[in-house]
C-alpha cells in the first residue's frame, strides 16, 4: 500500500462520515436555532427546554436516515475489501 491509498482511504473516509453525519448535525442545528428564538422572545431560560426537542429531533432523523447511512457504510466497507483483496 502506497501513501497515495492510505491518503484515498481517509479521504473517503471521512466523506462517508460527512454523508451520515450531516442529517443529524443539521436537525441539531436548526432546532437548536428555533428553541434560542424561541426562549428569546419568551424570556424562558430553561435548560432541558434546549435538550430534550433536540435529542427527540435527531433521534428521530437518525431513524429515517439509517438506511442511506448503512447503504454509505456498506459501500465503503466494500470498495476498501475489494482493495485489500487486489494486494
């Protein structure tokens, strides 16, 4: 194996770590968005008001997006044995 392989094998790597983590990290975002103006305009400054929604929310998309995170993981499982197996 080659410098240039290993470099190919972090970079898609952390593609596919992008690619899953992305619906989660979004979701976070935006409801963490929508509770701040939330608690904002209503002065409440609660602290499991942030984390509750937010952990239900990405709990939530992580269930819809498992099947396109297994299928991301399982092709790269499968390019990387299909390299280690050309060696």
């Amino acid at each position: 194996m080659t410098p240039a392989d290993a470099i190919d094998f972090a970079r898609s790597s952390i593609y596919v770590l992008l690619e899953v983590i992305t619906p989660a990290m979004l979701t976070a975002l935006v409801v963490g968005l929508a509770i701040g103006l939330l608690q904002a305009l209503t002065q409440i400054q609660e602290m499991t008001l942030v984390f509750v929604p937010k952990i239900i929310a990405i709990f939530i998309v992580l269930l819809i997006s498992l099947p396109f995170a297994g299928e991301a993981m399982g092709s790269l499982m499968t390019d990387i044995a299909q390299r280690i197996a050309a060696y």
